[in-house]
C-alpha cells in the first residue's frame, strides 16, 4: 500500500489556455514542433494537392442504362403479347396489320424523334465547347 504522502497531488488551475502562469509556478512545456505522425495537415503556405479528377463513366450512366434496357425488353414483350389484327387509322387510311406492327413502329418512330431531339441540344452543346477552346488558346 502506498502512503498519501506517495501520491501526487492533482492541483486544478483555473488559468485558462494560452495565459502565463502565476508567478514561481513552473512553465508550461511547449508543445512539439515538429510534424505530428498521426497530422495530415500540410505545412502553412503551401496547397493542399487537389484531388485527382474522376475519370470514366458514374454509376448514374450505369443504371439509366440497365432502367432503358428493362423498359426495351417491357416494350418486347408487350408487342410480341399483342399480335391481334385490327384496322387503324393511318395518315387517311384504314389498313388491316397486327397490333404488334402498329405497337414496334410507334415504339420505332418515338425511339428515333428522343434520339434526333438529344441530337439537336448535342450539337449546341458542341459548338459551344469548340467555341470555347478555340477562344482559349
């Protein structure tokens, strides 16, 4: 067992941080100042390195991709479920075809007017870019 007399003694001093200490008191010990092992922080007047730019196709291609396809393979199948035969109006006639031609060349038609308007903003987009670059050298 140890004595009280052995203990140290936990004396609570209500100088706060940064203050000199009461007279015949000793000093506080300086902080290191070297780098610490566990800082990331870089050294004062330098930049931190930037990241280093993401390069390839986001998840968000990947998965507009895989919701195009399963909606390509509904549309599939729901024309390939439909092959009665029916009259339509088509441009001022009447011609007897099966639902399914009507089905896949409106499923046809739509497909290629999204692709010709995304073609139309595309080519804005491009001239503006080349306008860009050219400006910039």
């Amino acid at each position: 067992m140890t004595t009280p007399g052995d203990q140290p003694s936990k004396k609570s001093d209500a100088t706060p941080p940064g203050t000199a200490p009461p007279a015949g008191d000793v000093p506080p010990v300086p902080p290191p100042t070297g780098p610490s092992p566990t800082a990331t922080v870089p050294p004062t007047g330098t930049a931190p390195e930037p990241a280093a730019p993401r390069r390839g196709v986001g998840y968000a291609t990947y998965a507009i991709t895989v919701a195009v396809l399963l909606i390509a393979i509904a549309v599939v199948v729901f024309v390939l479920k439909n092959n009665a035969r029916v009259n339509l109006w088509l441009f001022g006639s009447f011609p007897n075809m099966s639902v399914a031609g009507a089905l896949a060349a409106s499923a046809a038609a739509g497909l290629v007017i999204g692709l010709l308007i995304g073609l139309i903003s595309q080519v804005g987009v491009r001239r503006e870019v080349h306008q860009y670059r050219r400006d910039k050298r």
